[in-house]
C-alpha cells in the first residue's frame, strides 16, 4: 500500500473504448501533489481489452474478469485494491472535478460513514436543446439522494466505500441480480451507515434513443417480476402493479414541474411526454412476463454485444 494514497477507484470495462478513455481522462485530471490514487480496470470480456488505452495514463492497473457482469467485475477489482477506500465508477462516466476530493474528504473526517453514493447527472449533447430521453433521464434516471436516503442503497456508478466495510459486507452479486441495491440493502441490515455525497458528482450519458432506453428498462423489470415470486398472490400483487403503471403518467407531472434537474416548458413537456412513453412501454412487459415467464432469460445478460 502505498502510503500517500488512501482511494482505489475501480471500473468496471465491456467494449467501451471511447468512453473508457474519457473517464479516466476526467480521473487523471483530478490528481494532485495531495491526492494520488490507483485506478484499476477490470475488463469484463471485450472483444479487445482495452491495453492501449489504460497505458496511457499513470497508476492504471489492467485486470481481467471471466465471469460475466458489472458485479463480478467491480469484485475483482476490490480483491486487488491497495487502498483503504474503494470508489466505483462507471466506464461510461465522467467525473466532475473535485469527485475524487470529495470522497476522500467525507471519508477521512467523517468516521460515521461506512459507505456513500454520489450524485449523477446526464452528459447530454446539448444542454441547450435535451432530446426527449435526455430531459427524462435528468429527472427520473439517477435519484441518487433518494436511493440512499429511502432505500438503503448507492448505485454502483458513484459509489465509495471502506474496504473493510465491503470485505464484511460481502461481494457484490451476479448478473442475475440488481446488484447495487442488493449490496446496499445487505449492508445497511448489517447497521452500516450510508451517506450521500452531493459534491462527488458524475456525468453519464443518457440512452440515444428510445430503444436503448426500453432496452434498459428490460432488465430493471426482469429483476421485479422475479421479485414477486410465482404464487397465486404474488402475481396477484404483480397485476395490481400493473394496473398502477398504466395510470401513473399523470400522477407525474407535479415531480416534473418541481424539478431542477431540467428548465423551460419545451425540456419539461419533452420529459413529460417521455415518461409516459416509458410507463405504458414498462405496463406491457410486464403483462408480457406474466405470460411469457421468460424473466431469467432477460436478466442474464449484460452488454455481451462487441464494440
């Protein structure tokens, strides 16, 4: 361990080249006479390991990681970490200035936090003029706050925690599961404290197209239904959440109206018009699986296309 460092950032790679680079381009802008830290990537099976790319910049280990998914990658990476703090990022991301700051800050003066998430915000194309999915996914996409402050968990794009907090925890799951909330929740039954971190932003681009977008939401519904078990009142319950998706549109727009994360009536009626899209798109799956059952085939897969 090198005692000048005190953060290991890991990032999990699947055929993201462009994007990699980016990221650890906003990463090694960050370092500092005071603040050094490892960056280790873990590749997840790309069609070419990304080897070029991360000699580019200092400290940047390359690690490999045969078992498929976000989760097994972002294992990996913790197993060979030096430091005492581990953060997570997302191949996809770009972290804002002062993210690494931030982390290492709270972490180090605050003892009562055992694990945080920081917030997310999209990298639209152009800020001026969001598309339809950008202006949705500023809104609904990441509540980071929410998912620590209600549920118990950090996202995994923006997370940090105390390598020893996450050796107690325990790894994070497969690809069968939603791995983030699974972690979280586990560790927040075990009386481990998290916090958000408002100031440890990062950017992430939003889906470019509809399709993309429905294509995400896929999964997040595979790992619901599932959820629900296969019971007489679990698909009870499940139909009745059905019924709640298909008239929730409506019950949306005072959250749109009320939001920062977008401005003008063009951005918000634009996000209005999407979630509805998004809503109806997520009520028809799920009618799907219930007569399909083909929710294991859906979550088993992650991003396994070449680049």
């Amino acid at each position: 361990m090198n005692p000048d460092q005190k953060l290991s950032v890991i990032i999990p790679h699947l055929n993201e080249p462009d994007n990699l680079r980016r990221c650890l381009r906003s990463l090694d802008a960050q370092r500092s006479d005071d603040l050094d830290f490892e960056i280790i990537v873990v590749d997840n099976g790309s069609a070419e390991p990304p080897y070029n790319i991360c000699t580019e910049f200092a400290d940047v280990r390359l690690e490999r990681e045969p078992v498929p998914g976000p989760g097994p990658a972002r294992n990996r990476g913790a197993r060979v970490a030096r430091n005492r703090i581990l953060a997570f990022i997302d191949a996809d991301c770009v972290a804002e200035p002062g993210w690494a700051r931030s982390i290492v800050d709270a972490m180090t003066e605050r003892r009562d936090i055992d694990f945080a998430g920081g917030d997310i915000g999209i990298l639209m194309t152009d800020p001026q003029r969001p598309t339809a999915v950008e202006a949705y996914e500023s809104i609904y996409a990441y509540r980071a706050r929410l998912y620590i402050e209600k549920h118990g968990y950090a996202a995994t794009g923006n997370m940090a925690v105390r390598a020893g907090v996450f050796g107690a925890v325990g790894p994070f799951g497969g690809i069968s599961t939603m791995e983030d909330t699974e972690w979280g929740q586990r560790a927040t039954r075990l009386g481990y404290h998290a916090a958000f971190l408002p100031d440890a932003k990062v950017l992430t681009p939003s889906c470019k197209s509809f399709p993309e977008l429905a294509v995400r939401w896929d999964r997040h519904i595979a790992h619901e239904f599932r959820s629900y078990g296969d019971s007489a009142a679990g698909m009870l319950r499940w139909l009745a959440y059905c019924a709640v998706m298909a008239l929730s549109p409506a019950g949306e727009i005072p959250t749109i109206l009320r939001s920062d994360r977008v401005s003008g009536v063009r951005s918000r009626w634009l996000a209005f018009t999407c979630v509805s899209r998004v809503r109806f798109y997520r009520f028809r799956k799920m009618m799907e699986l219930v007569y399909r059952r083909n929710a294991l085939a859906i979550v088993s897969t992650w991003n396994r296309k070449s680049s």
